[in-house]
C-alpha cells in the first residue's frame, strides 16, 4: 500500500505537502538521502559498491553510479579513493 493511501489523500496531495514542508519533492528527497547513505557507507566500510547499492535501495552498482554521478559529481569508487586520501594525508 502506498504512503498516500494510509494516510488518506491522493499522491499527488502528499507530494506538495511534503514539498511545502520540506522543501523538495519526496522522490528528489530519497534520491539524496540514499546518496547520503551510500556515500557514508563508501568511507566508512569495505563493502563493494554493488553491496552498498543492495543496502541503499538501488538494483546494482551501474544503477547507483549513475544517481550517485548525478547527485555528486563523481563516481562512488571515485568518492571512496578521494576520501582514503584524506583520510591518509589527515
């Protein structure tokens, strides 16, 4: 069952509800929260990347490589190596 239908209004009224509150469309909101999440799990745990996209809600690593691109400018193997060497040289 869908979110709107438990709460008893139509998607779309969930929708600008929830854009008015939090201030972007709830799809951008948990394209950006699962990024979050996978770029948090990249530098903080040896999983593979298709492993981090499993536990994130995406179907495989291209599919989260091409939202992570989107969403961070750079690829998760990318953020991974740049945040080692940070780490290293920190």
């Amino acid at each position: 069952m869908h979110l709107a239908a438990e709460v008893g209004v139509s998607r779309a009224a969930l929708a600008r509800r929830f854009t008015t509150l939090v201030g972007e469309p709830p799809m951008s909101y948990l394209a950006d929260w699962r990024i979050t999440l996978a770029a948090d799990m990249l530098r903080e745990t040896d999983d593979t990347v298709g492993t981090i996209a499993r536990k994130v809600g995406y179907a495989n690593a291209f599919a989260l490589s091409v939202a992570f691109k989107r969403l961070r400018g750079t690829r998760p193997s990318d953020h991974r190596n740049s945040e080692s060497a940070q780490w290293r040289a920190g």
